[in-house]
C-alpha cells in the first residue's frame, strides 16, 4: 500500500488532463489520460511525444492516489511498475511508457493511482537568473475491484450567506468525474451554475461545491442538482436547502 502525504493541487506544475483524449503543454503530449487496470488487463501504455525542437528529458514516478477534504493525497506505492522511469524524448519523437499491476484486485472498491511524468529541465547556463518551468503530467491510473460496480450517491446542500455549499458522497465502489454541475431553485430563480470544471470523486469520498446564488435563499427551499459525468451520464436530485 502507500503512505499518505497531502498535495493541493496549486503546489504542483501539473497538466491534470482535463482533455478528452490527450494532455500538452508546450511541446509535450501524452496519450491516453487515463488508465484501467483489471486481473484480465495487467499492463497498460501511455505514449509521450515531443513536437519540439530540443530533446526533452521525463521521469515518471507512481503514487497512491486518496482524496480527504476536497484535496488529493498522493504516497508512495508498490502496486504499480512503470519503465522505464527515466528516459529522453528527441525532437519529433516519442516513448512508450508502460504500467504494470503488482498487486491483486482489491475484492470490494477500486483502487486509484496517478503516474506522474515530470520534465527535467536542462542545466541552466552561466549566468542564468530566470525561472525554468518544468512540466508534470499525472495520468490517473484505476483497477477495477473483483465484483461488479455498485453506485451509491447522496447529495446535499447547505446555506452559507448567499452561496449554497453542494456536497456529493460517492458512497459506491468505483469513482465519478463530474465535468459540470448546476443548481436551479423552484421557479428557475436562485440560479447557480459550476460549468467545465472536471472533478474526480474516488469511492468512499466527497466533494463540495460553494455555488454563489443569484439571490439568497432560505432554509428549506427546494433546489434541482444537474451534474454531467465524463461518461455521458446525467446525474439528477430533488434537494432541500438546510441549515449551514
């Protein structure tokens, strides 16, 4: 298993692959986004290319991946193999990388990971006084428990002065990413909308939403949740406004 150690999400120059199909920055992509890892598929591949004009040299490192009061917790892991875990990438080139599972399937709840693949910068010349900006990509990495997915979600929504805290529990055994959310009161009044921002919800965890409202509301009125998942769901709720 891993050691947990917490990691908020600006502490890292990271591409968190909001994209469909690939992530870039600069003359780096990577592709897929994702991983899924099961007894039947034991080893993956992403491929890393470089559209520039100088060679880029990456190192990739695997953590466990947990989530604790709407922070992502990274630490170190050895279910996972990747090679190779250093490696140069020539103008115009690329790399497979491959990810291995060492471990068995956890019987009950999928289990969740990140490859990281952090760009080294070139040693900086004589008398160099800027900034180097360095890229890492984390590609999430996810094995499926040995029994079917079970999907459990609650929502909930609190005031909190004219904004509306929206919590979801992700109470089943596999995660959501939620691309969108919104929050409509009786009346289509009250509106508050989160549009484009791709949250992962693991199994077992929450995520909460401070949604600012048109106009306040009080306790006890009635609002209509609508999220998206990047699976094409619709994600629907019938909420009541409690105390914050």
């Amino acid at each position: 298993m891993y050691w947990a150690s917490r990691v908020t999400r600006s502490a890292c120059l990271a591409a968190l692959l909001a994209g469909p199909v690939s992530a870039w920055s600069g003359s780096l992509s990577v592709s897929p986004i994702r991983l899924d890892l099961s007894a039947r598929q034991r080893v993956a591949s992403v491929v890393m290319r470089n559209a520039g004009s100088e060679p880029s040299v990456v190192q990739v490192e695997v953590s466990g991946w947990a989530q604790s009061d709407n922070q992502d917790i990274y630490g170190e892991t050895q279910d996972l193999l990747v090679t190779p875990p250093i490696f140069t990438i020539p103008p115009g080139g690329s790399q497979v990388i491959r990810v291995g599972l060492r471990r068995a399937q956890d019987p009950a709840l999928e289990l969740s990971y990140r490859v990281f693949m952090q760009e080294l910068p070139p040693p900086a010349g004589p008398g160099f006084q800027g900034l180097q900006m360095a890229l890492r990509i984390g590609v999430p990495v996810f094995v499926a428990a040995s029994a079917r997915p079970r999907s459990e979600l609650r929502w909930s929504a609190a005031a909190s002065g004219d904004s509306v805290k929206l919590v979801l529990e992700n109470g089943g055994t596999a995660h959501l990413r939620i691309v969108d959310v919104a929050l409509t009161a009786a009346g289509g009044k009250n509106a508050a909308t989160v549009a484009h921002i791709p949250t992962y919800v693991l199994p077992g965890q929450r995520h909460e939403w401070l949604l600012k409202l048109s106009t306040p509301a009080k306790v006890g009125a009635t609002f209509q949740v609508q999220a998206h998942t990047d699976s094409g769901s619709e994600l629907d709720a019938r909420l009541t406004l409690d105390a914050s």
